[in-house]
C-alpha cells in the first residue's frame, strides 16, 4: 500500500477531542481525500467512525458527538491507484488481550510481507493487505510481554520503512517518527491540551503553537489528562532521509517542516532556478496552484537581476476540480487538466511566456499547458521545473507512478521538452534542493529523482548502508 497521508493525534484535559480532531483532519485534507476517520476513547472503551469521503461529508453532528473523550486520533487517505477500499481505510482500531489500539499511518513499509508472514505463522489472522494492520498486531502482541514504550521499541526493531504515526493504546495518544524521519511529524501545544499531527498547519487551525518537530526515532507519549507529553529518544541512526518531495509538492506552504517554513523553501528554489536556469520572457506565470511560490521567487529573483519581467497569474483554476491524480485513465486525466485551468488570454497573447510547476510526473500538465498557451496566441512558450526530473517511483508514501508513467524515466530533458512542445525546458537541480532545505544529501530521501533510495528495497539501488530487520530470528532476543 503506498500512501501518502495525514495523521493527528490529540489529548485534552477537560473537552471531548472529537471536534478538534475533525478541524485538524480538514486542514490536512490535502494529505489525502479517499478516507477520513477518527478513533477516542472516553477512559473505559473506544469509539470509531471511519469512511471513504472528504472530511466534510465523512462526519456530522451526530458521528462527532458520538465520539467521545477526550483523547483520540485521526487519519486522512490519498486515493491510491487500486480500488476503494474501506479495509483500508483508517484509523485502523482492534482490540486485544492487551488492550485496544488504533493506529493511523502515514509512509510505507518496505518490509510489511516478511512481519506479515511471520505474525501469521504465530496465529494472527488479518483483515486487510495494508501495513498498518502489521503494526498494529506487531504492538499487540509486544504489548502482552512488555511495557508501552519497550513495545513500541521493539516494533520500531521489526519494521523498516517510513512510518509517522498516531498510536492509542487505551486512552494513551502517542505519535512514532520513524528513524529516518521520512515523513513529517509536529508536536503543538493548545491551551489545554497537546496535538500530534503530520503538519504545524494543522496545529494553527487549533489556536496552538508548534512545539518542534517529533525527532527520527523518537516516540512522544500524550498525558491522557492533557497535562504534557514524555518523549523517549528510541532509536538513533547516523543519517535522516527526509522527503525532499513533502517541501516541492506535497505540504501546505504555510506548514513549518523540519526547521523549514515550506513557502519559504519554495521561494528560495524558484530563485535558485532562475540562477541556473532563468530564461529572459515577457511573463512569467505560475501554475497554480503548487507553481505559485515558486513563479514568485522566479520572477523576484529575475527582478532582482535588473529583468523587466511581469509576473502574471494568467492561469485561472477552477476550484471545484479535485487534484487531476483522481481521474484512471490518462483520457480522462487529459480532460481533467483542461477543466481546472483555463488561461486569461490577454496576458498570454503575443508574449513569450515561462510557465512554472512544481514538478513533472507523467507530463500531462505540462504538454496540456503548452498547447493551452499556444491557443492562447503565445508567442513562446518555456517550461521551468523546481525539482529535478522525477525518474523513479516512491515507495515510502507518496504514489505518484510506476516508473513506465514517469515521462523522465526513459527520456532526456531534450525528449521531454520535445514531448511536451515546449520551446525550452529546465529542472532544478539535486543539489539546489540540498542547500535550500539546509540538509546533506545523505539526510534526505532522494529516491525519485535519483533512483537510489535510502531503505532496503527489493530490485532498486541504495544510496547508504541499509539493512533490513532480521524478522524470524527477531521474536527470540530482545
Ligand atoms: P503530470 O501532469 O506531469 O503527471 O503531474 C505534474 C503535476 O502534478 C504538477 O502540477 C504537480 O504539482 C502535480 N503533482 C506532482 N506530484 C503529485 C502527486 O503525487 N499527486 C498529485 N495529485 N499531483 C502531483
Ligand atoms: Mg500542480
């Protein structure tokens, strides 16, 4: 299961958890617009509500009230390439001998089939083919022969991968980075209480202040009476592998990831393509809405350059579209492009125009805009990227393609540009992305644009020492 979600987890001291919970979910829905649900617990027993939807239509008056307590977590899903699937939708909540878990999970396991087979073997029958129901029972049957925080320690052991996730054991929140902190995860702090959640956006939609960001390796526990929060430093690793792709694409600007405000990094790259890659045209023009902070720190460094250049949002997107990944088939994808973005011919006609994204996946956008601009009465047209060519699949969360989809896996930039009809084409570069995220290249997870990845991964490269868990000898030590 590849998927790219969000998370929270919320602990309170005298107010149900539910509608915080709720606000949280909507200002991740970007995250994921498949599934949304919510797991509390009210001191003695678990209550669940989770479906396939938006946030908006999965709850109402009614579900929220029933979801008392004030400790619970909550999930939101990113439709991924198969078939609805309510199995898998999440929090994913069980009970057991040592008590009840609900599980929300954000990244990917690599290693999910060999926990999987081993956790059958001993009995464990399961209900879904996702991950985080291996987790789940991994932490159940951990938490029968030890305390809460070695459990969780000994599954960190078990599973390699990128996981962030909010746990409740009981009514006991608690949130897990992974070692290499692949994913996001912020703790934030409200009046009366504490938050866990994939973004700090989330946090500011609850009044609270970002505390910092979970630690790889890290596990934080929620006090259930919503007085604080414990931490246990669990693992260290030497190097972090942090997803460059959260800060290009996938976070909210206005999101504060790993030290970074993400708008801002998304500024400086612009600026960082016009240096090595700028191209003098009469308008620069965003494709919104993710090309936007990058056009802007374009233009700005263009402008700073001594450029006459006019910055224009001669894009028009409408708003009622959902995210062109939703359409199957590449027809309908293809129509989906030209319904959400419509171009304001003036300030297209007759100029020679820099169009910048974010990124090209499959090239759609891209080939769609450029004729859209040629239409318009363009005069040129010139495509500027702020990631480099995305040439291999992700496999820690974010499913964007296989490698047979990604245009760049098989074609030069010449191709690409070719391809798309674009008068010229640039993407940043590796190392552009490095500085501005102000990380080593070994701290961040490079997978797709390098084709080396940071985990132990069946068929593909490594860029590091990585080893898989021991699985069936793992159950005797420790
Ligand atoms: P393409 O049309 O080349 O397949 O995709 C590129 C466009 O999709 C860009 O505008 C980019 O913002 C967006 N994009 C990049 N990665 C993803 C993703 O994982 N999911 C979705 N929905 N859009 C993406
Ligand atoms: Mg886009």
């Amino acid at each position: 299961m590849h998927e790219k979600c969000g998370v929270v987890g919320i602990s309170l001291q005298d107010r149900d958890a539910a509608r915080p919970l709720y606000y949280s979910l909507y200002a991740l829905q970007h995250r994921g617009q498949e599934a949304a649900g919510i797991v509390t617990h009210d001191g003695f027993q678990q209550h669940s509500h989770v479906e396939t939807g938006l946030v908006g239509d999965v709850f109402d008056e009614g579900d929220l009230g029933q979801l008392n307590g004030e400790n619970g977590i909550g999930h939101v899903r990113y439709p991924t390439s198969g078939a609805l699937d309510k199995s898998c939708a999440q929090p994913f909540s069980v009970s057991f001998k040592s008590g009840s878990l609900g599980l929300s999970h954000n990244g990917n396991l690599v290693n999910a089939d060999e926990v999987r087979d081993e956790l059958a073997e001993l009995g464990h029958a399961f209900t879904s083919d996702g991950d985080t129901e291996v987790i789940a029972h991994d932490l159940a049957r951990n938490l029968l022969e030890e305390d809460l925080v070695r459990a969780v320690k000994r599954t960190m052991g078990r599973i390699h991968g990128s996981y962030s996730l909010t746990i409740m054991h009981d009514d006991t929140v608690l949130g897990v980075r992974d070692p290499k902190g692949n994913r996001p995860l912020v703790i934030g702090e409200l009046e009366d209480g504490y938050v866990l959640a994939s973004e700090s956006a989330a946090i500011d939609t609850l009044d609270g202040e970002l505390v910092r960001d979970v630690e790889p390796g890290e596990l934080v526990v929620l006090h259930p009476d919503g007085t604080g929060y414990d931490s246990y430093q669990l693992i260290e690793e030497d190097s972090t592998a942090h997803c460059f792709f959260e800060h290009v694409y996938f976070a909210r600007p206005d999101s504060n990831i790993d030290g970074t405000l993400v708008y801002d990094a998304r500024r400086e790259l612009g600026r960082r393509l016009y240096a090595e890659a700028g191209i003098d045209t009469d308008v620069v023009m965003p494709v919104p809405d993710s090309g936007r902070a990058f056009a802007s720190g374009y233009a700005e460094a263009a402008q700073d350059a001594g450029v006459d250049v006019n910055f224009a949002e001669g894009l028009m997107k409408n708003r009622y579209v959902g995210r062109t990944f939703i359409m199957p088939t590449q027809d309908e994808r293809e129509r989906a492009v030209r319904l959400k973005l419509n171009p304001i011919k003036n300030t297209v006609k007759g100029k020679r125009v820099t169009l910048i994204d974010d990124s090209i996946v499959r090239g759609t956008t891209s080939t769609q805009l450029v004729e859209l601009m040629r239409d318009a009465g363009a005069e040129e047209v010139h495509v500027r990227i702020g990631a480099p060519p995305i040439v291999a699949p992700c496999y820690m969360g974010i499913d964007m393609a296989t490698r047979e989809e990604l245009i760049a896996s098989d074609m030069s930039v010449e191709e690409i540009r070719e391809t798309i009809h674009a008068d010229s084409l640039a993407y940043l570069s590796v190392d552009a992305i490095a500085e501005t995220l102000d990380q080593q290249r070994d701290d961040l997870c490079l997978g797709c644009v390098t084709g080396e990845y940071p985990y132990d991964i069946d068929g593909e490269a490594t860029d590091r020492e990585v080893e898989r868990p021991v699985i069936q000898s793992s159950l005797a030590d420790d």
